[in-house]
C-alpha cells in the first residue's frame, strides 16, 4: 500500500476503539445465537411436559401366528 491508498483508506482506530466495537459485535451474535436457540428451548420444555407413552413393538405371544412375526406367512 502506497501513501495514496493510505490516506483513502480512512483514519486509523485506536486499538480500544476496535477492542470496543469486537465486544459489541460478540455480544449482538451472543444474543442473536440466544434469541435462535429460545424456540427449540421452548420446544424441548413443552416435550418435558409431556408423558411418555409406550410404542408397542412386538404383537402379544398369543396374537402371533405360529414361528414368525405378525403379517409374515
């Protein structure tokens, strides 16, 4: 960069200055991350909620057919 491109490209920040505005820009992502993750949180609360109802998974001994699953012939 020659001295031309320099003085175009602005004046120079102090370092806290810069410092500052990465704490701010951290924080805004922090809170839009945070403001993302509200709703599956409310998701995942209103599932808590919820009793567990067992799936069955295998018919009864008696309501299957001989050797074999129910539904296989």
């Amino acid at each position: 960069m020659d001295d031309s491109e320099a003085k175009n490209a602005g004046p120079i920040e102090p370092t806290s200055d810069l410092s500052e505005i990465a704490v701010r820009c951290a924080a805004t992502n922090l809170l839009d991350v945070a403001a993302q993750l509200a709703g599956p949180a409310e998701d995942l609360k209103a599932l808590a909620a919820r009793p567990i109802e067992p799936i069955p998974t295998l018919a009864e001994p008696e309501d299957q057919p001989e050797g074999g699953f129910p539904g296989i012939i």
